[in-house]
C-alpha cells in the first residue's frame, strides 16, 4: 500500500480529502501509565501534591485531541464532535489504564486525535506525580478501533 503523506518526488505533503465523502467516524485508542504502587495511591486517595490528576489528565486529553493538527504537521483540522476520556485506575498494572473516543462528522479520520488524546493525558499524569516517581513508563499507546469512512472498520482483536 503506497503511503499517501508523501508525492511522487518522495516529498511530504498534507492528503487532499476535498473529493472525500462526509460520513460520521470515531476512533479509540488506549494506553496506560505504569507506576509504583505508593504512586497510585497518591493518585487514588486524592493526595497528590498539585491535585486532581485524573481530573486534570482528563481535561488535558480533550484539549490534545482538539489540538492535534497543531501538534502532528500533516493533520488535517477537524471539527471534533466528541472527545471522552476514561482513565481507570488499576492495581494489579500498577497505574492508570488509559482510554479516550474521539468523533466528528468529516472528510477524513480521527485516529490521530485520540492516539494524541492519550498520550497528552499519559504526559499529564506523569507530570503530575513525577517528583514521587520518576520511573513511571508511559506504555502501550494504540488504536484500538477506528470507523467510519471509505476504508471501514478496524477493530484490534482481544
């Protein structure tokens, strides 16, 4: 499959999607931060030192999602109709489980907005908690499902 972000010369350039059908489309990526289990505690119990850092991780990942094509160069700007993010604390990682869905009604996909949506979470948790745990590993970052579109459904098998 030839790789559309690049021309004939081999040069980088942003895909023309103006002869794309508008269709509603979604895409969920995943990821997770792996901490100590005292970290997660000071998250859980509320008693992190600059506070609410699922709160704030959160908010965080929808303002990534919905600046993505600020951040990723050959993003095309989209009109994001839905951001979510569920962070999920887990024991037995330990740390938080990341997961974030993105949609909008447009002319091209959404993957990269909720791959960025956890990863700008994943970076403000580990902001948040670094000065307990420097050796906390952002890990696992993925598209899990993305829909919607001329090339359909794509769904990671559990």
């Amino acid at each position: 499959m030839p790789l559309t972000h690049f021309d004939a010369e081999g040069h980088a350039h942003m895909v023309d999607v103006s002869d794309k059908a508008v269709t509603d489309r979604i895409a969920v990526a995943s990821g997770a931060v792996k901490m100590s289990a005292e970290t997660l505690d000071l998250i859980v119990e509320g008693r992190a030192k600059k506070g609410d850092v699922l709160g704030v991780a959160r908010l965080a990942g929808i303002m990534g999602a919905k600046r993505t094509s600020d951040l990723i160069p050959l993003c095309h700007p989209l009109p994001v109709t839905k951001v979510a993010l569920d962070l999920v604390p887990d024991p037995a990682l330990p740390g938080i489980r990341i997961t974030a869905t993105v949609k909008t009604s447009g002319q091209t996909g959404v993957e990269m907005e909720a791959l960025t949506a956890v990863s700008t979470a994943a970076l403000t948790i580990y902001d948040m908690v670094k000065a307990a745990d420097r050796a906390m590993v952002i890990a696992d970052i993925r598209l899990d499902l993305k829909d919607g579109g001329k090339s359909g459904r794509y769904e990671v098998k559990r």
